[in-house]
C-alpha cells in the first residue's frame, strides 16, 4: 500500500502564505482534508501532485521525494486526481475523455484519439473504467452535456484510467443533490476496497464525517487538527474555525 508523507510544506504567493508547516502522513485509509474557505486544501493538492513546486518542505510517495516533479511524472508513479472545478474535454466523447487518460506516450494530432488509440485493448480498458463508475450508458454522449454528477464521476474514470495508487479528489460531491452524493460516497468506498488510497477534500461535513476514516482540518494554512470523525466534529478549534468564516 502507497504511503504519503507532507513534510513541513510551506507555500508563499507572493506576500500570502498559503500553507505553514504543514506536517501529515497517510497511508490505506480514505483520508479527509477539510476547513474553511481558503485554508490552502487546493493548494496542498496541486503541490501533492506537481502542479505546484512548494516553497518550503517535502513530499514524498513510497519514500521517493515527488516535490519537485511535473504532473505528468507524478501520474507515473500512480498519484492521479481531480479538479474542484470539473474539467473534463467538453467537446469529447465521455469515451474519448477516458482514453485521453490512459496514458499514450503523445498525442500526434486530436484524430490520434479517434484513430490511433482506439484499440481493442485501449476499448476494453474504457469498458472497464466506465462500468465502474457506472457511466456505461453515456459511453458516446458529449462530455458537456452531462450533468455536474456524471461529469464529477467522469473525471474520476479519467482519473482512474491512469492507475492510480493514490487518488486525490478535490471536492468530489460539490453540487451533488443526497442521493448522488450517496452515490458517489459508494463509488469512493468501493475503489478503496480495491486498494486506491484516496484523499478528498470536501465542504460537505455530513459526506466527509461518514465516508472518511481520519480527517485533517486544515485552516489559514495550518494544520488545527487531525483524528477520527468523532473526535474533528467535537474540536473546539474546528468548531471556531468555522464559526470564525459565518
Ligand atoms: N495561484 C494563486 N495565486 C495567488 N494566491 C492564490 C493562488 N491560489 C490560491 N491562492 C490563495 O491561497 C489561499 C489558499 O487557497 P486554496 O485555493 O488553496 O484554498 P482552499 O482551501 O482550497 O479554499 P476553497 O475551500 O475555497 O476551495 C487563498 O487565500 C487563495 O486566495
Ligand atoms: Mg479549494
């Protein structure tokens, strides 16, 4: 099982520190990182998964220090994620998307996704990853026309089409109505089971306290802090840092 390790990360944006010492590790559990708006969760993602060299502090999967990698090259070694923002291709097929992520080593011209990779065995993959997030259906519908919920689990096929070890979801049941959400939190269990470590980020209290194992409070930057649900929704300095956002 991966093991993720945040040693001491700090990151500065010019004169706004958005991350302070931030100290954590995981490893085989679904992890939850929340806090208030702004605490920096977005920001400790994008330096997880080389989207952001962090000023200050290491990171380090499987003992191999990954801070100072590209994206692409984190992918490689099997940290995948998604966007608070969903990004899928709005033009492609909800197909396509997913080969988009299956890791060709180039793409020659956009045809090569309706062409080159279409193989029997890129196809079988797509089947796979699609029956998993129970996305079958929608197999040659336009990425934009499905509604947040279906695109929310398109990008976790996208995602999974690169065969992540650790699998970073950045507010996964955002604008999700219950029974999505419920869904959603199911889909999330059943990859775990399958052995993905996973870490989300969510604003949805009731979604993170029943799906997450342990949970990290981030606030202003910094770790306030960190244990099982029971104990997070009774912490004094929790409750604050939420009141303090009202
Ligand atoms: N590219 C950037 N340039 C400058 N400041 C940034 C940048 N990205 C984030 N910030 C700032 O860093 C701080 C942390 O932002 P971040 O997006 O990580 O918070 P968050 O916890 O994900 O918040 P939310 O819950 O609203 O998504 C904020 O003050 C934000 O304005
Ligand atoms: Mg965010």
């Amino acid at each position: 099982m991966s093991q993720l390790e945040i040693r001491s990360v700090s990151h500065w944006f010019g004169g706004l520190q958005a991350l302070r010492d931030v100290t954590f590790s995981t490893s085989d559990e679904i992890l939850g990182l929340i806090g208030p708006n702004g605490a920096g969760k977005t920001t400790l993602f994008n330096v997880i998964s080389g989207f952001i060299v962090p000023t200050r502090g290491e990171v380090l999967l499987n003992g191999k220090a990954i801070h100072r990698l590209r994206a692409d090259q984190t992918i490689r070694l099997g940290l995948a994620r998604t966007f608070q923002i969903v990004k899928p291709f709005a033009t492609l097929t909800v197909e396509e998307n997913v080969l988009a992520g299956l890791g060709t080593p180039y793409y020659p011209k956009a045809e090569a996704l309706y062409k080159i990779y279409r193989t029997r065995e890129n196809l079988e993959k797509i089947e796979q990853m699609l029956e998993k997030v129970h996305l079958s259906e929608y197999r040659f519908s336009p990425a934009a026309k499905l509604p947040i919920g279906l695109q929310r689990r398109l990008e976790i096929a996208r995602a999974l089409a690169t065969h992540p070890k650790v699998l970073l979801l950045d507010e996964p049941a955002a604008g999700l109505v219950a029974q999505e959400a419920e869904e959603l939190a199911d889909l999330i269990r059943d990859l775990h089971s399958q052995g993905i470590h996973i870490i989300l980020i969510e604003h949805n209290m009731r979604f993170a306290m029943n799906l997450c194992q342990r949970i990290v409070v981030l606030a202003q930057g910094e770790i306030i802090a960190e244990g099982v649900p029971a104990e997070i929704q009774n912490n004094e300095k929790v409750i604050n840092a939420y009141l303090g956002q009202e």
